[in-house]
C-alpha cells in the first residue's frame, strides 16, 4: 500500500503532460491535484517572504508594500483571468488531440497578456509617487517606496507570465512544472531579499527597493525557464514564432473569458474589503481575531484549491474529447472528495478552535473573537467545498460568465447587506459579519449545483 501511494506521488511529481480523457477519474485527480496545492503553497510565500525581511527596514516600507499590493490586485485579477482562459482553451484543444492549435491558443493568450503588461508597466513607471499618494501613502512613503511601486508595477509582465504560463502547462496536464517552476522563483527570491534589501557582502543596500528587485529576479528566472520548456520542445505545448501572428477570433475569444474571469476575483476581493469595514467599527480585537482565523482557514483551502483547479482541467480535456458525462462525472467525484475534506476539517476547528487559536494569541478579547470565527466558518465548510469546486468547473468549461454573476449576487447582493444587517442594525458585531458569510457562501454553492446540473456548460464554444 505505502509502495502504491509514493509510487502515485512520485508519477504526480514527475512533470509529464497526460491526457485525462481515459482511466480511473481517482488516479486523474491525485495526479493533478498534488502539485497544484504545492503551487499554490509556493505562490504564497512570495508576500510572506517579502514582509518578513521588509519588516525589518520598519513602518514605512511595510506601507510601501502594503499599498503596492493592494494595486497590484488588479494586474492578479487580470492574470488570473487570463489563466482561466487560457486554461479552459488549452485543455479544450489537448482534449481534441490537437496540440498545434492548443499551442496557438497559448500564443494568442502570450499576445494579448503581453499587450496589457506593457500598458500597465508604462502606467507604473511614469505615475508611481501618484499612486502612492492615491492609496493614501504619507509624503514619507511616497518618497521612500515610490522606487519599489515603480519595479513591481513596471516589471509586472513576470507577474503576468508566471500565471499565464503556469496555467497553459496545467491545461496541457502537467501541473509538475507549474510547481518547479514557482520552487524556482521562490528559492531564489528567498536567497536574493536578504543581500539586495541589506546590502550584504557585494550586493548593493537597496532597502525596499530590493525587496521589489529579488521578487522580480526570481519571477523572471521562472518566466524565463517556463519559456525554455514551451520554445525547446519539452512540451506537449510547442511554441513557434509563427503561431504569435495575432488571431483575432482566438484573442477575442480569450478576451471574453478573461474578462469575467478577471471580474469572478475582483468581486470576491472587493466584498472582503467591505466586510473588514464593518468589522473594524467593533475594535482591533475584532480585527485581529477575524483575521488569524481567516489565515487558519485560507492554509486547509489550499488542497481544496488543487482538487478544483484539477477539476477545472478535466473538464476542459473531457469536453474537447466530446466526453461531457465523463467531465460532470470528474467535478462530482472533486467536490466529493473535497467535501470531506473540508468536513473533517471543520471537525477538528470546530473542537480544537481554543487550542489552535492560541498559538497565534494570548489576548483573551482576541482569541475569543477568533475562536468565534473560525467556529461559525466550520458550519458552512461542507457547502464551500461544493461551491469551490463547481465554481471552477464552470471556469474550466470556458463559462467564466456564470460564476461571475453568481459571485455578484452572492457577495454584493447578500453577503454585505446581510452583513451589516446582522452586525450593525441587529447588534450582532462579529458574530453578523461570520454568519453572514456562512449563509452567502453555502447560497452560492447552492446555486451553482442548481446550475451545473441544467448542463448548459456542456456546450459552451471556446
């Protein structure tokens, strides 16, 4: 048995593209499922890295980043739009068995996500103190971080790449090289922060600015390598200069599925600014007991996480190879298992919530708000599984349309009305704002089961 299961993981780790159109629907999921939640592991260490040397400079450079973050929000969103698209047509034309149009498709997506950075990056440049000031930085941080705000905004194509290209080779199958590829960078930017920010040995003492630079090294060696394995062969997907001459009909294509996809993470971040509003008029022990729980909860989404996009890529293949029972059948079987994932999860929160909480804090006000949090969270675990995934199924269909306008209704039409009903008008406080993401999170699973099931995904044309 132990033999099988490091045999799966070894074979998960391998980096080979593989259609998932045949075979056990289990062995496809573990397969993808793996590397993707250690990429997302390594994706967020990219900010925790960051903080923890910056914090070092002090108070200033922790704002620069801060509010450099919050804008590069909007270029996330975008990237991860285009990844939705880019996935969702690359896997639907691996699923066709036609690799030369599943790499023109990548192309185009290369084309049009490079367009957009350079506009960005010429913003960023030029307007980097006017953003700062914009986000509400002190004439001390403008002056001390507009160096940072200026790398970060104006090398933002590595940013935009590394997310691209990360989810064409997951839509060709090969989630393994995803996840090297952010070992990469990760490693490193781990190395580089260090040097660049304190000037050690023969690196210069750059302080923020540093901090911006080995973010940017690390993510373009990665970039860098992604594009060795695309243009040298080593990939299903073989890209040739050529397939970059712009197709109008694949671009506009991308461009609407993008365009939602963009919109889905917008939504979702925007409703969690609004919440945190609300939250903060009950004091910082609110704050930060909410806050500690949603960490603990965002680190056991993250297998969540790799079930759904394994999910969203077969889907794609499945309905490319005119298959769509055996992809309904791949999403079920995902959200299943990611269900009692999140169940026994929720168990374990739910009982040891005091005991977990405390390793994070001591201050009785917030432990006690966090440990309500997390406790009122546990109830609609069973349901964000569901929702979680399907959400994603509709995204690997090419149906960014769908989710997008759940999304909208569920968090801007429910979540923070119901929020501020609860909290505020009932006098409820915190308690308010957790129940109100209960109830609007288990409405959108909900609603996105009533949906996948009508099975007007199955024909949706990319």
């Amino acid at each position: 048995m132990i033999k099988r299961i490091l045999k799966v993981l070894a074979e998960a780790l391998s980096g080979e593209e593989k259609s998932y159109t045949t075979g056990s629907i289990n062995r496809a999921l573990i397969l993808l499922s793996i590397p993707m939640v250690l990429e997302m592991v390594m994706e967020s260490l990219f900010a925790v890295v960051d903080v923890f040397f910056v914090s070092r400079i002090g108070v200033d450079a922790v704002a620069t980043v801060g509010l450099t973050e919050s804008v590069l929000t909007l270029i996330y969103s975008v990237a991860i739009g285009m990844s939705m698209a880019a996935t969702a047509m690359v896997s639907r034309r691996i699923g066709e068995k036609d690799a030369e149009a599943a790499a023109k498709s990548a192309a185009q997506a290369i084309l049009l996500a490079f367009s957009l950075s350079v506009l960005v990056a010429i913003a960023g440049l030029v307007f980097a103190e006017d953003i700062l000031r914009l986000m509400g930085g002190t004439p001390d941080v403008v002056a001390s971080g507009a160096g940072y705000t200026r790398i970060m905004l104006g090398s933002n194509v590595v940013i935009m790449f590394l997310f691209l290209l990360n989810a064409i080779f997951r839509g060709a199958g090969d989630a393994a090289i995803a996840m090297r590829v952010l070992w990469v960078a990760n490693l490193l930017n781990i190395i580089l922060d260090p040097l660049l920010i304190f000037g050690i040995g023969p690196f210069p003492e750059l302080g923020v600015s540093g901090a911006a630079v080995a973010t940017t090294i690390g993510r373009g060696v990665g970039v860098a390598y992604q594009l060795w394995i695309l243009f040298g062969g080593k990939s299903i997907i073989r890209l040739k200069l050529p397939l970059f001459k712009a197709d109008w009909s694949i671009i506009r294509k991308l461009s609407d599925v993008a365009a939602t996809g963009a919109g889905q993470f917008l939504i979702a971040s925007a409703s969690w600014v609004f919440l945190m509003r609300i939250i903060a008029l009950f004091g910082s022990e609110s704050v930060a007991g909410y806050t500690i729980a949603i960490r603990l909860i965002v680190f056991t989404i993250l297998p969540a996480w790799g079930l759904a996009n394994a999910a969203a890529t077969l889907v794609g293949q499945n309905l490319g190879a005119q298959q769509p029972e055996r992809a309904e059948k791949s999403v079920w079987r995902s959200a299943h298992f990611t269900m009692l994932f999140l169940l026994s999860v929720a168990i374990i929160y739910f009982t040891f919530a005091y005991t977990l909480l405390s390793f994070f804090t001591n201050e009785p006000a917030v432990l006690e708000a966090g440990v309500l949090s997390i406790r009122i969270f546990s109830v609609s675990y069973i349901f964000f599984g569901y929702g979680m995934v399907i959400s994603n199924a509709f995204n690997g269909a090419g149906d960014t349309r769908t989710p997008t306008l759940v999304n909208l209704l569920c968090f801007w039409a429910v979540e923070i009305p119901l929020g501020y009903l609860l909290a505020v008008t009932l006098g409820w406080e915190l308690a308010g704002v957790c129940w109100a993401i209960a109830i609007s999170e288990s409405l959108m699973a909900i609603i996105c089961i009533w949906l996948f099931r009508q099975g007007r995904w199955k024909t949706v044309q990319i």
